[in-house]
C-alpha cells in the first residue's frame, strides 16, 4: 500500500512523520519516528539504512524483509527486503 501526498501540503514544508521497524534476528526493533517532506523522501532514507545494515550482517543468511515503515496512524507503508536491498547496495557500488 501506498499513501499519496497531496503537492500542496509538501509544497508548504508540511513534513510527515513516519516510523522506521528495523529486523534484528526474528524481532523488530522500532526507531524514534522521522520526519520527511514525502514517501518517497522516507523510503529512500529506509533504503539508504538497510544498505549499512547489509554490511553488517556479513554472512548471515536472511530471507524476508529488513525494514517496515509505517505512517502516523500505523498503516504500514512499504517493506524493504533483502533482495530489494541487496539490489540497492549493488547498485550504489557500480556508481
């Protein structure tokens, strides 16, 4: 699921807080929500996130997802799996 940010309000300075879920072993972890102009503002900042958590770890074999986000009222935005961050971190190293 998607939430579409009328221009306008974006257009204001009006920034929306989102919550970051970071996957730590069969857990969540939950990080103090973040502000950001846009949904696409936030899920790039998710991405560029999970690219260091990549690098951390190392070998671990995971599958499933690495990052939820989710809105003010709890919607869950967007999920960040390992393939799409795997994908993201080859990408960022061929430049």
């Amino acid at each position: 699921m998607r939430v579409v940010v009328p221009y306008t309000k974006a257009a204001r300075g009006i920034h929306l807080a989102y919550t970051f879920y970071y996957r730590h072993g069969d857990q969540a972890r939950q990080v103090p929500p973040a502000e950001t102009r846009s949904f696409e503002a936030a899920r790039a900042e998710a991405i560029r996130c999970v690219i260091g958590l990549l690098a951390d770890l190392g070998d671990d074999d995971m599958t499933g997802w690495l990052v939820r986000m989710r809105d003010q009222a709890g919607n869950e935005l967007c999920t960040i799996s390992v393939c799409e961050a795997e994908a993201a971190r080859k990408r960022k190293q061929a430049g």
